[in-house]
C-alpha cells in the first residue's frame, strides 16, 4: 500500500511507542530474563543484609552437606555456601558492567570514526581491530594482567579493551548505512565539523543496534569476569565471588561428594548470563535487527 | 480494439476494502465501481493514499494480511473471486491475472537465473523441462529483448532497469492471461527507457488481446496507454470517461485541481504559478459522509458537506460525482497567478559561479568511471539552470562537486570571481554558507532523531550565525516564508507527510542567505498537487531572495516550467545548453529530440517518438568520437565515431555538441518524424 498524505498525530506516535513497551511486557523470555536480573541486582545491594549468615564468617562447621541451617551446605572453610551465593553478586555485577561500559564507548567510538572517515583511517583501524579479534580473550586478559599486575581497574580496562573491537564492526556497518544518508551531506554542507556529525548526527540513529550489541557484551563479560577470577586473576579473595568460590572448591570435586561447593556458585553464574542473553533477544527482536 | 459485446474482463462492484489498524477497521476503499471490457485498457488514476494499488490488490487477492474485503464483488470473466479459497485463487493468478509492480528489482528472485525464472512460469502450467525453456526464449522474444538466450543464462542484477522490466512483462503475458494490472510499471525507469515500456505494452496489448487496468499517478501516460480513465480520490471513484473527455474536459474539481497542478504546454515561472490542491488527503480512519473532496473543494457548498453526491451521468460513459460538475471548470484558483515582480536576470555583470571544466573520474575495482568530462557553466544572481539527463549522466555528480562533498579531478569552480577550495573541509564557513542544497528525498535528508525546531535552531545558528533568543524569532520568520505552520515545529520529521517534510529541508537550505541553492530532484518523491505547491514556493523564495539555482530533474515540464537555461548532460558531457526556450523549441541536440519525444504529455500527440538505440553506454568504456553516435538517430557517418564534436555557440548563448550544422538539424527537425530510424538494431551485449 501506498503511504497516507496526512501527517501523523504525535498521539499515533506515542501509541507506537507504547506498543512498542507492551511487545516487550508481553514477550516472556524478555520478561524473565528481567525478572532473573533484577534478583541478582537486589542481592548485589543487600546481599550481605539479607544473608542468613554472615558470608565471610569462617566460623561453621566444614563441608556440611544441605540442612535446615545451611539450605547450601558449609565449604572446606566453613562458610556458608547459601550466604555466598547470596553476597556474591555484588563484584561482577560491578566489573562486569563497568567493563561492558567501558567496551561500548570505545566502540562506539571506533566505529563511528571508521564507518565516518572509510579510506586509510578505516583501513589501519579495521585491520588493527581485527588483528585484536583473532587472539583468543583470556589469553590476551592474561598476558596483560601478569605484565601490568592486577586489580579490579585492570580487569575492567582489559576486557573493555578487548570488547572495544568487537563492538566497533557492529556499530562501524550501521554507521555505513547510515552515512548515505542524505541529512549527513546536508549536515556537511552547514559547515559541521566531523565530531559533530559523527555524535550528534548519527550516533542518535545507530542507538538501537549499539543497546543490543551492549546487552550481548554483557552477557560475555561476565563470562570473562568468571574466568578471570577462577584463574585467580580478577576478583580477589576475601570476596564471596561465584567464580572465587568455584576457585576455592573445585578440587573437592574429585575426592569426594562435596558437590554443593561448586554447583550452587555455578548456577548463579549460569543464571545471570541467560537472563542477560534473554534481555539482549528481547531488545534485537524489538529494534528489529 | 475494445469488444463491449461480451462480458467484461474485470467488474467491481461497490468493492470496499478496509485495512485493521490497531483494532479498528480503516475505509480504504469506498464503494468503488468499474468494468475493463475485453481487450480494453483502463486507467487508474489519484494521488498517493487514493486506494489505487489496495484496489489492485484486492483483485489478485494479495491484500496484506490486515486487510479486508468488507463489501462488494469482483469479478474476473464473469466470475465472483471475492471468497475464493487459496487454491482457487492460485488457479486465478495462474490462468487469469498477472500483475507487473513498479520496482523490476523486487519482482525478481535475485538468486535465480533468468531463464529458469521465467521457465517456472510455464512449468507451473504444465510444461515440461524442454519445453519451458523452449517457451521462455520465444517469450523474452517477444518482448523485444534481442538476445534471448544469453539474457536468460544471467542474474536479475546484470540486468538494467529497463531490460528487468521486460523480463517481468514476459512472466506475466507468459499464461496469456485475460487481464494484466500494471502498477506503476514504469515510475522508476528513466524517461528513455519508460518510452520504451510503454511502447512494448502497447504492441503486446494489441497482439495479445489482453484487457489492461493501468495504475500510475503520471497523467501523461495515462493520455498515451489508455482509452477509459477512473480517477480515484480517497477510496471513491470521483470521475470515469473516456481518457479524451477527461483529460480535456474533466468535470470533477479534483480533476480538474489534478491537471492545473502540473506544469505542462510550456509553462513558465514567469508567466505565473502553479495551481494547487489546498489541504490534505483526508486520514484513513476519518468517516466520511459527505462529498470525500468537499473539504479541499473550492466550490463545495453546503450541500457537498451534508450528503454524498449521486454518480451524475455526464454522456453515455462519462460520469463524475460532484453536484457542480457542470461548473467543475470554473474551479477557482488558489493561489494567485501573479509573482511579486518579475524576474530579470542580468547577465552582462560577472556570473555568480563559474565552472571551469569540471571533470570527476570515479575508480571503481580497479576500472576509471568517466563520470563528469570538462564540464563548464556559469550561473547568475537569481536565475536557474536546469539539468536534465538519462540516470547516469552526471547532473548529480556535477551539482556535489560543485558543492564540494567530493574533490574533482580536474577544474575548478569560482564563487564571485574567487577559486573555491576543491572540498568542503577546505572551504570557509562564508563560502560554506553561500551553497545549500535541496534533497530529492527529504525522508533521508532529514535526521529522524531531531524534532523540527532543533533541525532548524542548528541551521540558524551554523549558516546565520543567530542563537539564544533572536533565533527563535528569525525560526518562526522561516518557517513562515517557507509556510510550514509553528505547531510542526515540535515534531519529528518522520510525523510530517512528504511535502511539509520538504519544506523543512527547504528552510533549512535557506537559513542563511544562501546564493545559490542546488534542487537535486526536489518534487519528485511527491505528489503532483504537492510538487505544484514546492515548486511555487522555489519561485516565491527566488524572486524575493535572488536566489540561483542549480535545478535537477528527469521531469522535463518541472525543469521547463522553472529554468530560466538549460543543460543537456550525456555520460558526464555537456551536449546542450541554452535558453530554456531555445533548447525545448528547437532545433536542438538530436539527443535533446529524443528525451523530449520520449515524454508523454497530457495533451496527447505533439512530437513523434524517437526511439534510442539500447541502453546508455558504460562510463568506464565511453564510445569513441561523439559519445552519443551509438545511439543518435541522426548520425551522419564516419566523423561521428571518430572525431568528438566541439561544444559550439550556434546561437545567442545557445552552445551545442553536434557534427551537424545548426541550420541542417533545423531543416530535419522541421520535417516530419516518421521516417526517424533507430541507429544500431542490436541491444548492446552487456
């Protein structure tokens, strides 16, 4: 069909808009995967509050199987495992989106300059990135973190550093598409310079593949974040930390049946990057990408 | 041609088809009625949002999945199909109906060569392998496509527009069916190449017999391709007559509205403005009661506003929908004819740009695309040059580099006497200031993210210079001489319809005091009451602002009504330019003849067509001597392949490119056109 010549009441729009809200509501993967997300936010503020125990309290008994008094079990240290898993939300829900964070604006940033500029700019960036693409993530953190040391500060610039790449090709096609555009010209022809063309300009345009792109990372980053950690690179110890806990337990796994030290961290991980993949489905369906 | 004894191909009755939009059914089409008898092609004609296509749709049963139809028939060969289950209507499409739409592109499968592609068709009916095959090279024939066998061994995307819609056409004559719905077959073609079609159908319509519902917005085509014509207006037939009587003697005023909106019989800025069609196309979810064309009428009395005219019965089958319709004509205008003071330009003073031999070579995987070869020009305080070529030509090429968003290869453009930096980061922000262009389509030229106001606050402030608490003010003052109404100014561009959206942009182009603006096809994503409107408003602006403009367009009624001169581009080469009067009166450029004779035009008759040879040449391998000799009908002989013609004065500031003397082309073009033959028989291989 051929469009109306009328214009649209601005009522009509906020009418799309809000369908727009209602497809979201109504979708029940993007619904739980909220739901998941927004427990594992709660338990990261007041997780030491609502904790039966106190998480760094060694002063239990060791390697309890499930009871009453401990609905997780105790480790080899004594601690109780539900507490853990209850505190131990908070760090990666601290790194984790900080690195994510930190990896969007670079590439963002990146991407909006190759997509912007094409030619030799483009050409040493792309090949730079993509040269960074080819190294397997954990080797790359690791290498970095040995030489650097590390800290918290270090794994969020490590990871974001090596999202910024990834993040960068996605956001560097839908600024060429969006550079055809005839409003970039007339945007050139007002006399603006790059920056205000690149930020101003298109970057409003590209929002909805970047939030997806964002979501995604997310979900990986707090892949890296657990790796890190396990390896005994990312969050430090006192720290209840899903992965520190897995670190702490894993090799009971093998003497005996000491499961409950490992699986209940285990799931929590699990847990938080599905309902994490769950939101970034959710948002590609609705920006239709 | 048209047999009325037997029962028609095609019978609407009271057809109405709604559209379910957020829970609620939207009228779309409202009791519309017309026969196509055999062998008969008839037209549909209305602006965008009329109905035409949902009509058409309807037919085929191809409606969107949201649409309905909620009352009425349809019957194809006598026989209802409005109801018919999925097989029965796929029997339809097979045997009866074939539809041809207006983007060849997105009608074919791009994955699938072209022969197995058409083939299909015959297998569907029946045919075996061989035999289809064998079929489809006769039907690529038969739509003129010269070398079958090899067209059918290619992909869609190796072939040009033109060549893709008779690919198309061959698929849908290929089960020879009673009735062909033609949507828009030829709106993205080139002016050349849309000839071309035309003429194919109308050979393929005689030898085939086949009864035709033609559907276009373009009324010029309409005068030449049909015998009966419905002009539809917001889902309501408003008139239907013989294409003569209505076009010459419309009896609707939105017929009537329709046909002063285009700028046609050489029509000039000079001589006045354009009329127009005020208001808008009533929204699809308003009930309508009364006369649907009362609110935007200019003689609706009372009664058009309480009750619904009767179909009132003109002739024998010419009908019309309006209680005045004997008064139709006298439709009075509104907008006045005269302009504020007439436009003199004075060209005995400096040009105001100069360009020098501007020459632009594209690299393109490793081969040079010719696409601008020193081509000079020069435009003074308030005049406008119009541009007109076939796609490919170089108009637009030439207007950005004039502009500076790209760096030519070679030559140099002047601003008041002053050697511009080649691209626009060079350029200082006066220089920047001076050169504005305006889009073709204003959907992509406005950023979607930025309501109106904030659109143009940045314009004020970038080209004017003006922010804080003046630019409100001088924001309201543009807006108003661009007539776009303060309550626009909160809203996105994408709330606005095409035409309020083109005076964004056009305000935009003018928040400065630009010198000159560049109007690269500025009317023709919209409709023609709107484009009436835009075009008066560039003349309005001109006149006030002494303005030049740079003006682009395939529409050589557009360019004729406002240019003041004309340039004649053919791959990237200046082959006219003159007086606009000089270069559309004569004696012109053989290839200026032939994209003149190429248009339709509402009055009908007028020039022979010329037909050209092929397709325009590639510019990576431009032809040797006069770029144009493979195709100009007029070529004299050797000299033409080998020598390139220089650009001559052949008279008071008309400069041509030709072999063949003025007075020579002047006694030829005199002479009666019949005997005009095609230069090279063969479609170029490639």
């Amino acid at each position: 069909m051929s469009t109306v010549a009328t214009i649209v009441q601005p009522s009509e729009i906020r009418i799309a808009r809000r369908e727009t809200r209602r497809q979201l509501l109504r979708s029940k993967t993007f619904m739980a995967g909220v739901i998941i997300i927004a427990f594992w936010v709660f338990c990261a503020i007041f997780g030491y509050r609502i904790a039966p125990h106190d998480p760094l309290s060694q002063a239990f008994p060791q390697l309890q199987g499930l009871s009453r008094a401990y609905p997780f079990g105790t480790d080899q240290l004594g601690r109780d495992v539900f507490s853990r898993v209850l505190a131990g939300a908070r760090d990666i829900l601290i790194v984790a989106p900080l690195a994510t964070l930190l990896g969007v604006v670079g590439g963002t940033t990146i991407g909006l300059v190759t997509g912007y500029f094409r030619g030799l700019t483009d050409d040493v960036i792309s090949r730079i990135v993509d040269a960074v693409l080819s190294l397997p993530l954990i080797v790359i953190a690791v290498t970095v973190l040995v030489a650097l040391g590390h800290s918290t500060l270090t794994v969020i610039v490590v990871i974001g550093l090596v999202f910024a790449p990834i993040v960068s090709r996605t956001v560097r096609a839908a600024v060429l598409a969006e550079r055809q555009l005839d409003y970039v010209s007339a945007s050139r022809l007002q006399g603006e310079r790059a920056p205000y063309v690149m930020f101003v300009e298109i970057l409003p345009n590209v929002f909805g593949p970047i939030v997806v792109e964002a979501t995604v990372r997310l979900g990986y980053a707090i892949f890296a974040v657990a790796g890190l950690t396990f390896l005994g690179f990312g969050v430090q110890p006192p720290s209840p930390d899903w992965a520190l806990q897995i670190a702490d337990n894993y090799t009971l796994l093998g003497a005996g049946t000491y499961w409950w030290t490992v699986l209940f961290p285990a799931l929590a991980i699990i847990s938080l990057v599905v309902a994490v993949n769950l939101v970034a489905d959710g948002l590609a369906r609705v920006f239709g990408r | 041609m048209t047999d009325r004894g037997a029962a028609p191909t095609l019978e609407l009755k009271d057809l109405e088809v709604v559209y379910r939009v957020r829970g609620r059914d939207r009228q779309v089409v409202r009791g519309v009625s017309f026969t196509i008898a055999a062998g008969e092609t008839y037209g549909l004609v209305g602006e965008s949002g009329c109905g035409k296509s949902t009509t058409a749709l309807a037919v085929v049963g191809y409606l969107a999945s949201n649409g309905r139809i909620r009352g009425g028939s349809i019957c194809v060969a006598g026989r209802d199909v409005v109801g018919l289950s999925n097989r029965a209507l796929r029997h339809l499409r097979t045997n009866d109906v074939s539809m041809v739409y207006q983007n060849p592109a997105e009608a074919l499968n791009p994955s699938i060569r072209i022969g197995e592609q058409v083939a299909e068709v015959f297998r569907v009916r029946g045919a075996g392998r061989e035999e289809a095959l064998e079929r489809t090279l006769q039907a690529l024939a038969k739509v003129q496509i010269a070398d079958p066998g090899s067209v059918m061994a290619r992909y869609p995307h190796q072939l040009s527009g033109g060549m893709q819609q008779r690919v198309v056409i061959a698929m849908a004559l290929a089960n020879d069916p009673g009735l062909l719905i033609l949507d828009e077959p030829t709106t993205s073609l080139d002016a050349t190449v849309e000839a071309e079609v035309l003429d194919l159908i109308q050979h393929l319509q005689a030898e085939f017999r086949t009864s035709v519902l033609f559907i276009t917005h373009n009324l010029g085509v309409i005068a030449k391709m049909c015998e009966r014509v419905g002009v539809l207006y917001a889902g309501r037939l408003v008139e239907e007559g013989p294409v003569s009587e209505v076009l010459k003697g419309p009896r609707h005023p939105y017929t009537v509205g329709l046909l002063r909106c285009v700028p046609r019989g050489g029509a000039r800025k000079d001589r006045g403005r354009l009329d127009t069609i005020p208001g808008f196309l009533p929204s699809i979810d308003e009930e309508l009661r009364a006369c649907v064309f009362a609110p935007r009428c200019g003689l609706a009395q009372d009664i058009c506003r309480a009750t619904e005219p009767p179909l009132y019965q003109i002739t024998e089958d010419h009908s019309s929908r309006c209680y005045f319709h004997e008064r139709a004509q006298d439709l009075p205008r509104t907008t006045p004819p005269e302009l504020g003071q007439p436009i003199l330009v004075d060209r005995s003073k400096a040009p105001l740009l100069a360009v020098k031999e501007l020459t632009k070579t594209f690299e393109q995987n490793g081969r040079r695309i010719h696409a601008l070869e020193a081509v000079s020009a020069a435009l003074w305080p308030g005049e406008t040059l119009g541009l007109v070529g076939e796609s490919g030509s170089g108009k637009t090429t030439f207007a950005r580099a004039v502009l500076g968003l790209f760096a030519p290869t070679g030559g140099t453009v002047e601003l008041d006497a002053h050697v511009l930096p080649p691209t626009l980061s060079r350029r200082t922000q006066a220089d920047v200031r001076e050169l504005q262009i305006v889009f073709q389509n204003p959907d992509s030229a406005l950023n979607r993210r930025h309501a109106v106001r904030s659109i143009l606050r940045r314009s004020l402030k970038k080209l004017a210079g003006i922010s804080g608490a003046p630019a409100e003010e001088r924001l309201l003052m543009l807006a108003g001489s661009v007539r776009l109404a303060e309550r626009y100014l909160t809203v996105r561009p994408n709330q606005l319809s095409g035409g309020l959206k083109q005076r964004v942009a056009i305000a935009r182009a003018f928040a400065g005091e630009p010198r000159l603006v560049v109007c690269d096809e500025p009317t023709s994503a919209l409709d023609v009451s709107v484009q009436a409107a835009i075009l008066n408003l560039l003349v309005d602006l001109q006149v006030q602002r002494w303005v030049a403009y740079l003006f682009i367009s395939h529409d050589l009624g557009v360019v004729r009504y406002i240019s003041d001169r004309i340039a004649v581009l053919y791959l990237g080469r200046l082959m006219e330019m003159g007086p606009a009067e000089v270069v559309f009166d004569g004696p012109h450029h053989p290839y200026t003849e032939a994209l003149l004779s190429a248009v339709p035009t509402i009055d009908g008759g007028g020039r022979a067509r010329i037909k050209l040879a092929g397709e325009i040449p590639s510019a990576a391998a431009p032809p040797t001597g006069c770029v144009f000799h493979t195709r100009c009908h007029r070529r004299i002989g050797a000299i033409c392949d080998e020598k390139e013609p220089p650009l001559v004065e052949v008279g008071p500031g008309h400069l041509m490119r030709c072999h063949i003397p003025i007075e020579e082309l002047r006694r030829l073009q005199a002479q009666p056109q019949e005997a005009a033959q095609v230069a090279g028989t063969k479609q170029p291989a490639a």
